[in-house]
C-alpha cells in the first residue's frame, strides 16, 4: 500500500494498491474513516484476488480537486535555486565535519 | 482534477541535484518478483504490518531503528519527522492514516480477516539496501514465520 507508485513500481512488488495521496497517508486521508475503511478492504480485495505478480490497483480516491500538491511537492525553480544550492553546501559540510571526526 | 502522477525519482533526482549533490541515488529494482497466493481463505489468515515509522513511545531521541512492536497496543503516534512525505500538503497525527491497525482490528471483529499477529514491524528507511536485504527483511521473515502470519501489509510512508 502506498503513494509512491513510480517507486513501488520500478521495484515491483507482489500486489500494489496505489492511492494517488501525497506521501505520508498511504492508508486514507487524517480522521476520514470512511476513505480509510475503503483503501483497506480494496487491500484484502487485491490480497485474495491477484494471482500475477507486479498486479497494480488504484483506489478511487481524490486528495482535492486543484492537485497543486502534485506541483509542490519537492519543487526546484527559480525561487528557491539558491537556496537549495545553499542548503546542500550546508549538510555536506557538516557531514564532512562528522567524517574528520 | 488531474490524473497525471507524480515522478517521484526524477522529482528526487533533481531536488537533490540542485542542492549540488552529484551521485542519484540507486532505487531497488527487480525485473522479476514473486507472488504467494493465500493458501487458505482471508477469514482465517493472520495478517500483519511493516512500516517505515517507528512509535514515539518506541524513539529513543536519536535516531530511528528496526524495531519490533507489540500488536496488541496501538501508538499513539509515531516519529516521522526523518521520513520524506509531503510536510506542507498533510500531516501525520492520525496514526490510521498510514498505519491500519484500528481498520485491521474492525475487519477482525467483523470476521473478513482471521486476526492480527501479535507482532509488527518499523523498518525505518534505510540508505542502505544491504541492511534491508541482509538484516532488516530476515529478521522480519524470521519472526513472521514464528507468529504463522500468512500475509503481510508493507506500508511505507
């Protein structure tokens, strides 16, 4: 069960029950027992069902109607350039500094 | 609304790329894999929970490990603050969001599912795909074998 099906995908797995949520609710959105209740029992339907390996199924579910998620998440572009690059000098630095050590 | 999803590795790729790192990271990749249909019907399997969170009640404060908890007793709530998800789009306060232990309990109850094994799993992501194969997965067949689980549900954030 999860989100990221590129992933899951290139790695391959028995059974995948792919819902197209960001990462970190791979099991139904927070406090929603209605879609929780649906991803688990399509779970126990591609559990008893599937009898090829590598067998994909999307749960129907939509996180919201503008998906502006899809475009955030991880983003690189002019705006934050810099920054990252700057970040990254940061952290490989202080790992360098914990190497010497 | 838009069907279209997300690349997460070619999303990563370039992330890590602008923060000036050279070397992509190398995801698993098997061009065969193999399945094990159940050999009994679902009402009578024991079923059980790998994830890639660890419960706070388990964290140590420094950093998260293999760990092996108690069935029987659902977290409250779990440490995924090293774990990558999308931190501006939603959280991870409702520990039914990604770990189904309270849905498994109902389908036990309501009789779909045989039970839940006494054991579950955190197997926190680890740059190392050496301790996953070498470690990690072995200790977690090992003692699925002991609990007679018949199907386990690998849940990463």
């Amino acid at each position: 069960m999860g989100s990221a099906k590129d992933i899951v995908e290139f790695c391959g797995v028995a059974r995948y029950l792919f819902t197209d949520f960001p990462l970190g609710n791979p099991c139904g959105r927070p406090y929603d027992l209605e879609t929780q209740e649906g991803i688990i029992n399509a779970a126990m339907d591609l559990l008893e069902s599937a009898t090829a390996p590598m067998t994909t199924v999307q749960t129907p579910y939509v996180w919201d109607e503008t998906s502006e998620w899809k475009d955030n998440y991880m983003k690189v572009d002019d705006s934050n350039r810099a920054l990252l690059l700057e970040l990254g000098r940061q952290r490989m630095a202080a790992q360098a500094t914990v190497k010497k050590r | 609304m838009r069907d279209d999803v997300v690349r997460y590795m070619d999303r990563s790729r370039k992330y890590y790329e602008a923060h000036g790192y050279i070397n992509a990271y190398r995801w698993a990749h098997y061009e065969t894999v193999p399945i094990a249909t159940l050999s009994k019907p679902l009402k009578d399997c024991v079923i059980t929970l790998v994830t890639t969170a660890m419960p706070d009640s388990s964290f140590s404060g420094e950093k998260d490990r293999f760990h092996i908890g108690d069935m029987s007793v659902t977290p409250d709530s779990f440490y995924t603050k090293e774990r990558f998800w999308d931190k501006d789009a939603t959280h991870t306060d409702d520990v039914s969001s990604f770990f189904p232990i309270e849905q498994l309990r109902r389908l036990s109850e309501e009789g779909r599912i045989g039970g839940l094994s006494s054991r579950y799993y955190c197997v926190p992501t680890e740059y190392s795909q050496r301790c996953t194969i070498e470690h990690d997965a072995p200790a977690v067949l090992q003692s699925c074998i002991e609990d007679k689980v018949d199907a386990a549900l690998l849940i990463p954030l």
